[in-house]
C-alpha cells in the first residue's frame, strides 16, 4: 500500500471501516455527561469532587479496586474530567493501566485518548491509537478523523493534514461532513491559503455533503482578512441566494474587512442590515469596531461606541479596554489611557499582562521610563509575570533614552526569571549596543548567537550590517553580507540597501552603484528608499550630474525625493546657486 507520511496515515485505507458507530458514540457521550454522581459496589463515586490531578488519581485507584469493576462509563466520566482540567499525558497514562489491568474500553475513552495526543502536539501518537479500536472491534468514524486533522493543524502540519482529508476521501474511506470541511477550511485559512479555502468550498458546493453557514463563514472572514472585500461580499450575496442566512459571526467578519479598510459607511449600512435581521451585535462585533476606530486614532468615537454597547446591555470586556487604551496610547495621551484603565478596574475586570504591555509601550515611546517601570514593577505585584513583549517593550524604551546599564539589567533579569528571549529581544540589544558605539559587545553577542541558534534570519543580521556601517566598521559589515548566501540567506532589499549606505557614507560612490546594479541582477528592485540613499551619498561628495542622472532614474520608477534628500539639495543650492541651473526639472518649477 502507498505510503502518505510518517505520521501514520499510511495503514487507514487497509482496515475495515463501519460507519455505523455514532449512535454508540451518542450513547457513550450522554450517559457521561448525565451521571455525575453514582454509586457502585459500596463505592460512592461524584465527580463533582475531582478539583486536582490528585484527585482524580485517587479515583482511579479506588474504581480499579473495586470488584466488580464500576460501569465503562464511569471511566468516560473521569477521563472526560482529566481532559477538562488539561492534564493530558494523566490520560494517557490512565488509559495505559487500564489496558495493563485488561479494563474493557470504548469508543468514548478512545476518542479522549486521541484528543489529549492531539492537545500535547503528538497527533502521530494519535494514530497508534486506531489499531485498539480494531482489537476491540469499535468502529471509528468521522470524529475520529477530525479530531487527528485538527491535531495535525494545530502542529502546523499542514500537509500532513491535506495528505490525510484528500486519503479519506480518494479511498472513500471515511464521507467527510461539514465539521471536517470546516476544520481543514480553517486550518488552510489560518495559514494565508484562502484560495485553497474557497477551491474547497466549491467543492462541497459540487458534492453530497453541502456547505452550511459555517463553512462559507470561514471562507468570508479569510477573504476579509486579505482585504478582497469585493470577492466576501460576493459570496454573501451568493449566500443569501441559497437561502443560507449569515449570521452574527458572518456578519462580524464583515464589519472586520470593511474597519480595517476603513469603510464607516459600509459598516452603518452592514450593521444596520443585520439588525433589520433581527441579528444583534455582541461583544466582538463592538470590539471589532471600536478596535477599527482606535487603530485610526478616532478614540473619542470608539468611546461613544462602548457607551452605546452598554445601553443595549452589552458589557464590555477586557478586550474593549484594551483597544481604548491602545488607542489613546497610540496618540500619546497617557492620562486618558490610564483613566480607561482604571475604570475597567472600577468594573472589577482584572487587567491581564496585555493591559500591561500596553500601558508600558505607550510611556515607552512618550520616553516617561519611570512610570513605564512602575508598571513594570507592578506586574509581579498582580500576581502576573511579564511575557517577551513586556522586556522586549522596556529594552526597547531603555536603549531609547539612553538608559544603557538599565537595558542591561532588565536583560539578566529576563535571563534568570523571565521568558527565553526571542530573535527580537536580541535584535533590539544588538540595535542599542550599535547605537551606542558598543561595537564590541555587540559583535561578541552576536558571534555567540551565531553559534548557539538555528533560527537567525536576515533581519537579524541586517541589524549587523547596518550597525557595523555606522560605526565605521564597512570592511566588517560588507564581509558579513559576502557571506549570507554561503550560510543559505539570500541578502533582502533592506540588506542592500543598508551597504549602499554603507558605501555612500564612506564616500565610496562606485562601489554603492556597483551594489544597486548587483542587486537589480538578482531580482532585488531598488525602492524609494534606496534611491534616496544613492543620491544622498552624491549630494554629500557634490556630484551632481551623477545626482541628476539618478534623480531621472527614480522620477522613471515614480519616486521621489523624501525630507531628508530635500534638505541635502537645498544647502547644496544655498552654498552653490548655479546647481539650481543644473537641474531643468527644479528650475522650471521655479519659474513658475
């Protein structure tokens, strides 16, 4: 038989599916959720007291050692309580004893074993499972197979869970339903496939099994997400003409696309129809827009939004603070963000770190590092622990103000007690250090992370580049970017044009041509940016006929000229008025 992956997927198609089993299933899954509380052979068993591990343990222990053994569905019922409270690998090894013990099992205590390796990102264990259905001769059916295509998404295996839909399917080994369209739609979704997302709707489309609210709901809220608006809107138009009405999810993905494209308009009108629908907003639809509003500094009226949500006795939650908040933050008024947050503690709703995060960033970048650290400091006083943003945010604010000594302890701080720190954690250190002129504790952490992580990429040694040019380190920097595509980097449009500079700040004009001309070679297409760079380096060495032939070159590619560059021409002209004669475009606009 053909193989698909090592995960497992390889030996389905040889066994001998019944798709009779979800009536067991029902069962199995009715009863456990109905008996809370039963007694069996003297022993009392209320899963309402499992709180703890340990206490499910002890109930375990107890049940095997009674004689007779209590109901198979006593066992569901307390493998169910294991999977709530998240102690997955308890399940597993649970489910382990009783095989040792010869415990009869079933469908449901099977289907809890498949899911917990699914949440502990094993969804190959996963499959080791199905032979013990087969011995037990229990049928698994489609809930079997959504549960492992949901795990292998959630691993990021997205072939692996494509390889295994399409296998069910090509061997009609299972009939998928709306539940599994639904989940490998998402799963394709979630990951920037939404043309594959639609391909497959069109498919159900074609087919026996077809698509309900959520399947379209999932493509629409994809499309949104991408800014085709246009093509949503088309297909809740085509919606509606099969009879397949949206609803507050749908409807809530719309009002998403339209704020972030920022067509009030159409989110009045849309919004309007869905209540003419007898649909009403709920908390996420309000935050959806209140975040659209804030996110384009109308934070006054986001704040007239959350006041018309409790009138229709919709409360809001942390996230509609947050997104105040950050709004206010975003526009430097820090005594209105603070007055948010103190009113949704005033609503005894508890700040979380996020609410943290952002009341730091926004006193980071308004340079008020004293109160960025009370908050800092207050987040342990909360019972919370500060997340890689939070360092990353007071690095970040430390090294702006020049407070170098404080970056550095925050740093063996986050070392000792915090989170690992991630590639931006180092970028910002490595981006401070250059600043600073300390280019040699730079390049010794940066020499260190060459050899200790797998995962830096070419923003990392960007950072590097540009960090060596301006310190006058050019042969260093220009030696580190020779190298990138030995060690299986291809140098980016950053990269370049970070040497260009590099090469106009020392004067070296050919060389910075020579660079935009390689670049070009390699389908790396110079932008505003980097032409900018070029002529500000002629500008500086007065070589202004070449200048004029670059600034041709840019107004071809439709770029222009940015403050900087402007400046750089008018105290050339200032100190030698006959350039202005030089350059006809300038000249005629001056007559006129």
């Amino acid at each position: 038989m053909k193989r698909i992956s090592r995960n497992g997927i390889c030996f389905i198609s040889s066994f001998d599916i019944s798709h009779s089993c979800s009536a067991i299933t029902t069962r199995a899954y009715s009863s456990c959720h109905t008996n809370k509380s039963v007694s069996t052979n003297g022993l009392k068993i209320n899963f309402d007291n499992v709180r703890c591990l340990y206490d499910a343990v002890t109930l375990f222990h107890q049940m095997i050692g009674t004689q007779p053994l209590p109901s198979v569905l006593c066992f569901c019922q307390l493998f169910k309580t294991l999977l709530t409270m998240k102690h997955y690998s308890a399940v597993v090894s649970l489910f382990r004893e009783m095989q040792k013990l010869g415990i009869p099992i079933n469908y449901f205590i099977l289907s809890i074993l498949i899911n917990s390796y699914c949440l502990m990102h094993r969804a190959d264990f996963g499959f080791s499972v199905l032979p013990i259905y087969l011995k037990n001769g229990i049928p698994f059916n489609v809930v079997t197979f959504n549960t492992l295509i949901r795990g292998f998404f959630a691993e990021n295996k997205v072939k692996d869970a494509v390889d295994l839909f399409k296998k069910l399917v090509r061997e009609n080994i299972c009939e998928p339903n709306e539940v599994m369209y639904a989940i490998v739609m998402n799963g394709l979704s979630k990951r920037g496939h939404t043309q594959k997302s639609f391909s497959l709707l069109r498919l159900m489309e074609q087919g026996n099994t077809k698509p309900d609210i959520k399947n379209y709901s999932i493509v629409i809220d994809a499309l949104c997400k991408d800014g085709n608006l246009h093509a949503a809107i088309n297909l809740l138009n085509e919606m509606k003409q099969k009879s397949i009405h949206p609803d507050i999810v749908t409807y809530s993905s719309l009002i998403d696309g339209m704020c972030r494209l920022g067509q009030w308009e159409k989110v009045t009108s849309l919004f309007a129809e869905m209540v003419n629908h007898n649909i009403y907003p709920n908390v996420r639809t309000f935050n959806i827009m209140i975040d659209g509003l804030c996110k384009e500094g109308k934070v006054e009226d986001a704040e007239e939004v959350m006041k018309h949500m409790v009138g229709k006795s919709v409360e809001p939650d942390r996230v509609t603070y947050n997104a105040i908040m950050d709004g206010y933050c975003l526009r430097g008024q820090l005594d209105r963000a603070r007055r948010i947050f103190d009113m949704m503690i005033d609503k005894c709703i508890e700040p979380n770190i996020i609410c943290y995060n952002i009341l730091i960033n926004g006193h980071c970048k308004k340079k008020k590092l004293t109160e960025a650290m009370q908050f800092f400091r207050e987040i342990s006083q909360k019972g919370l622990n500060p997340n890689i943003v939070t360092y990353n945010t007071i690095l970040q604010g430390m090294f702006e103000v020049g407070r170098i000594g404080g970056a550095k302890k925050i740093y063996v701080e986050m070392l000792s007690a915090g989170p690992i720190p991630d590639l931006y954690t180092y970028r910002t250190l490595l981006n401070g250090y250059f600043k600073y002129g300390l280019v040699e504790e730079a390049m010794s952490l940066f020499h260190k992370l060459e050899r200790t992580r797998e995962d830096i990429d070419i923003a990392f040694y960007n950072v590097v580049i540009n960090g060596l040019c301006k310190n006058g380190k050019l042969d260093e920097a220009h030696a580190i970017f020779e190298k990138l595509s030995s060690i299986g980097l291809l140098p980016d449009l950053r990269a370049y044009t970070v040497m260009i500079n590099g090469f106009c700040l020392e004067g070296l004009l050919d060389e910075a041509k020579d660079m935009l001309r390689k670049m070009e070679d390699n389908n790396c297409f110079p932008n505003n940016v980097t032409y900018n760079v070029i002529v500000q380096g002629f500008l500086r060495c007065n070589k202004i006929n070449e200048m004029i032939n670059f600034m041709k070159e840019m107004a071809g590619r439709g770029f222009s000229f940015d403050a900087t560059t402007a400046g750089f021409l008018v105290n050339v002209i200032r100190e030698n008025p006959s350039v202005l004669d030089m350059i006809p475009e300038l000249h005629l606009k001056n007559k006129k």
